[in-house]
C-alpha cells in the first residue's frame, strides 16, 4: 500500500494495515511533485545507462571496425581500434566495381525523396479531409484506414508483383516510388494532428471572408500543419531509406538497387565465393548512415516545435 501526503498541510498518520505494515509515505514537494528517494533516483539512472549502452554498442562496433582493415577485422578486438585503414577502406569502397556503392546511394535518394513527397502531400490532404469536414461513411473509412493497421505487408507482395507485372512496372524504379505514395498510418496521424492544430473557427471565418476550400487548406491548414507533415516526412524517409523487401523482390537489375540491397548482395558474396567483402559492407554501412544524420539536424527544429507545442497542450 502506498499513500501520499502533502507537506505543506502538515504531516498527516497513515492508517495502517489491519496486521501489516505500515504503507510507504511518499511525500510532495510544495508545488506538488512527489519526492523521489535516492534509491529510486540511482535505479532510473542505472536503467537509463543500460538502456544508452544497449543502443550505442552497435554502433561503436560499427565505426571501431569501419577502421579496420580485413584482417584486423576478425583477429583484433572488436570494441577497440587496431591499424587505422579507413581511408584505404573509403578508396576501396568508392572505386570497387567502377563505383556502384555512389549509384546505390543516388538510387536511395531518390527513391526516397520521390517517394516520400508524395505519401507525405497525399497522407496530409487525406488526414485533413477526415478531420475538417462531415460526410456520410466518414467513420467506415476511417475503421478502414485502422482496420489496415493488422494487415501484414508480406501477405501483400505476391498479389503486388503480379499486379505491377501487368503494369509492366517490375525492375523500374516505379515499382518502389508508387507504393511509398500510400501510407495508411500517415494518414491516421495527420487526422489526429489535423484535429488538434487547425481549429474549425479559423475556417469557418476564411469561408465567411469568400475563400475557397483549395484555398483554405493551401493557406491555413497546409501551413498549420507544417510540423505534423515533417514528422510523417521524417518517418516516412526513415522507413523508405531502410526498405529492404521491395527492392528485393521489384528489382532485377544491380543498376537500380538500393543501398541497403546492394550492401546485402556483397555480404552474400562471401558465402558464394571465396571473395569476403565484409569490410566493404561495414564503411558502407557507416557512409549510408550520413544522409539519415543529416536529416536528422536539418529538420531538428520542426521536431523542437513539435515537442513544445505538444507540452503547450
């Protein structure tokens, strides 16, 4: 049993427990917070040391080995440097088969960009229309929308491949743009953004002014939710950068691959050959990493924006 008393009206007894203990007193602070013991302040800060030393392993590991070379990479220490390679590692990354890994970077980019732009003016469009205006089977498309949530992406790559088959998509680098246009989350998630940063006076005032409903949302709500289409384009370009299946399976031709396909087919060399390019795939990995971390600072302030006017709410 654990009670909270306030400090500021005076100590007040717990009843206790017909034949226990007495409860936990937790106490409060004058503007109301509860007191956190100094146990529990060493716990948290032990589970929050944990918790950064299980997500930033893996990638120490990532930039120890990126400047190792080959063998160094499997006889020397894993978590610690060894002969500093990575500059002839870059050279080799660059130049191995007359520069594929910068195509494979470029493909990325762009299939993401395009991709991503797209999904992310559709899903805004759409989540404004569900949260602004009334129509009949309003609620049937949204249970819809949700409903898609449950529904696994594998079930959908054989009727896909057949479809894109028909439509002569397949090893085009349509077969991965046109999929990324269509988000169902990111479209449940500008609705709820949608209703909580556009108030309906706002617009019932542009209509009474004589503004249209295309200007009115180019004008007002496109731009009131700016913070919320940079999420949904943040997140769709993470999962588009990190799309690894479509291009498996649309793809055909190495030209046309990702980044992430493309590093897989080196590491697969390894078992089909005697040829090991593991330490090609591991700077390759670190340089892939460099165009996430610079979207990451460039939109910051959007996220900052985010955070702030979610705490004024």
């Amino acid at each position: 049993m654990t009670t909270t008393i306030d400090t500021a009206s005076g100590p007040a007894t717990p009843p206790a427990a017909p034949g226990g203990k007495p409860p936990v007193v937790r106490r409060r602070t004058e503007g109301g917070a509860v007191r956190h013991t100094g146990r529990t302040k060493v716990l948290v800060l032990v589970g929050l040391a944990l918790f950064a030393l299980y997500s930033l392993a893996p990638v120490w590991w990532l930039l120890v080995a990126a400047t190792k070379g080959q063998r160094d990479l499997y006889t020397t220490n894993g978590l610690w440097f060894s002969e500093f390679h990575l500059w002839d590692n870059l050279r080799d990354l660059f130049t191995y088969q007359d520069g594929i890994f910068l195509k494979w970077m470029g493909n990325t980019l762009f299939y993401g960009f395009a991709g991503t732009i797209g999904m992310t003016v559709i899903c805004v469009a759409c989540g404004y229309g569900l949260a602004m205006y009334e129509f009949r089977g309003r609620g049937i498309l949204m249970g819809c929308i949700i409903g898609s949530f449950l529904i696994p992406g594998a079930l959908l790559t054989i009727p896909s491949f057949l479809l894109y088959t028909d439509l002569r998509l397949i090893d085009t680098p349509w077969a991965i743009i046109v999929p990324g246009f269509f988000n169902a989350f990111s479209v449940y998630l500008a609705k709820v953004y949608a209703e909580g940063a556009i108030p309906p006076e706002l617009l019932e005032a542009a209509r009474i002014d004589g503004a249209g409903e295309y200007h009115i949302f180019f004008q007002i709500g496109a731009r009131l939710m700016s913070t919320g289409a940079a999420t949904i384009f943040l997140l769709g370009f993470v999962g588009a950068w990190n799309n690894f299946f479509g291009p498996l399976v649309y793809l055909r031709s190495s030209e046309k691959w990702t980044v992430m396909l493309g590093l897989y087919s080196w590491l697969k060399v390894k078992v089909d050959s005697s040829v090991d390019l593991t330490g090609l795939v591991v700077v390759g990995s670190i340089v892939s990493l460099i165009p996430m971390v610079v979207l990451m600072i460039s939109m910051q302030r959007y996220w900052r924006s985010g955070v702030t006017l979610g705490s004024l709410k």
